[in-house]
C-alpha cells in the first residue's frame, strides 16, 4: 500500500482550482441549456456558487499560510510550509514532523488528530 501523500496548503489549492474549473463549467452547461431557462439558471447560480466557495478557500488557504511554519526541507533543501505536527513538503513530497517522538515513524495522517495528541499527552 503506497500513500501518495502531498502537502496540505497545496492539496487546498487543488480543490480551489478545480472548483474553479468546475464553476465554469457549470455556467458552460448552463449556456447550452439555455433554452430551458430555469434549467439554465440553476446551472448558473451553481456555477457562481462554485466560483464564491474557491475564493472562501483561497482566503482560507491565505489565512493558514500566516499560520504555517516555514522551514527548510532537509531532502531537497528547499523552503516549504508545514501544518500541523505532520506535513510533507510541497516541492518534493517528503513527510516532514514537527514532533521529535515521531521521528523515523511510518507517515501517518492520524498524528494530526486531536485524539492522537490527547493519547500522547496522557503518557507523557
Ligand atoms: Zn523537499
């Protein structure tokens, strides 16, 4: 089982880019359903609607950047962003952690989650 894992901020640029694209094309559909008109409405408030929530990500995507740590890749030795304890890096994909604890561990994104951290802190 291989887990093509990539960095966070870059996996939401993704999604707000596709919801672009898809925005557009829903507005395109809706252009050749336009002799149906509220068929063609529909598609174009959809499409509008697509076009708002990307740009409600990319805002987002902003907000977390302000949050993230910036540090250097120690594979490819280039800056990237991180999130969170685990992340991989945005240029070469390499799993990065935060947490000493986790070093050499197998990548896994439940070290992100909440319970993972209470579970570590009841230990400690
Ligand atoms: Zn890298």
């Amino acid at each position: 089982m291989s887990i093509n894992y990539s960095s966070k901020i870059n996996k939401i640029r993704t999604f707000a880019l596709s919801l672009i694209f898809i925005g557009f094309g829903l507005m395109y559909v809706g252009i050749m359903v336009k002799t149906t008109e509220w068929l063609m409405v529909i598609f174009f408030i959809l499409g509008l609607l697509s076009i708002v929530f990307s740009t409600v990500v990319y805002f987002w995507i902003g907000m977390l950047s302000t949050r993230a740590v910036q540090i250097v890749c120690p594979s490819c030795h280039q800056p990237t962003k991180m999130l969170g304890r685990v992340d991989a890096c945005m240029h070469c994909k390499q799993p990065l952690t935060m947490d000493k604890n986790l070093e050499g561990k197998e990548f896994d994104e439940k070290y992100n989650s909440k319970e993972f951290r209470n579970e570590t802190k009841h230990k400690s």
